[in-house]
C-alpha cells in the first residue's frame, strides 16, 4: 500500500507511505497500482522509501476495529422488504381503430 499525492503547482507525483490522515490531491493506492504508476507526459515522480513490511497495529487500531464491531453489533436489523400483490399479466392495449402504431407486442409462441 502507498500513498499517491499531486502538487500540480510542481507538476510532481510523490508516491511514499501510506498516509495517516486524508489531504487534498491524496490518494491511496495497493501495490500493484504504486508500481505501475505513470504520470502524465512532463511530470515528475518522486518515489519516497517504502516500508518493507506493513506496520503492526497499534492501540488507535485496535480500537477503531472494537468501535466498529461495537457499532455494527447495536445497529438496528433492516426491515423485512415489503410484501407486493401480484397482478395479472399485461393483456396489451385495448385495440384502437383507424390509428396505426409504432410498436407492437410479440406473444411467446409456446
């Protein structure tokens, strides 16, 4: 994982770390993305040490992971969907004489 940030000002792409907090022009990327990045034509790119192992979480993570499971566990349960009447298949339109009409209904043969 990395973090992909652009100073148009500069015409620059700095590619390093992943981020801690969201900026403005800042974008996160996977691996695969962060190697195969290309910039447009005039830019430069500065490739900033990557860590060579994700960082172990620490106690912020842990207990963002608690709040959510917390959160998710005392939200309410969705509401059943709402039953619907079936009704009768369409017939096709009642028939009008001495007008001629753009589209036509074909019945299934079987």
């Amino acid at each position: 994982m990395a973090t992909l940030t652009y100073v148009y000002a500069e015409s620059t792409a700095v590619l390093g770390p992943l981020a801690t907090y969201a900026e403005p022009h800042s974008y996160d990327l996977c691996a695969q993305h962060a190697e195969s990045l290309t910039v447009p034509r005039g830019w430069e790119v500065m490739r900033l040490a990557m860590p060579s192992s994700p960082p172990e979480p620490g106690p912020d993570d842990l207990l963002a992971l608690a709040n959510a499971v917390r959160e998710a566990a005392s939200a309410p349960a969705p509401a059943a969907p709402e039953q619907r009447t079936v009704r009768a298949p369409f017939d096709g339109p009642a028939p009008v004489e001495g007008t001629r009409r753009h589209l036509r209904i074909l019945r299934d043969p079987s």
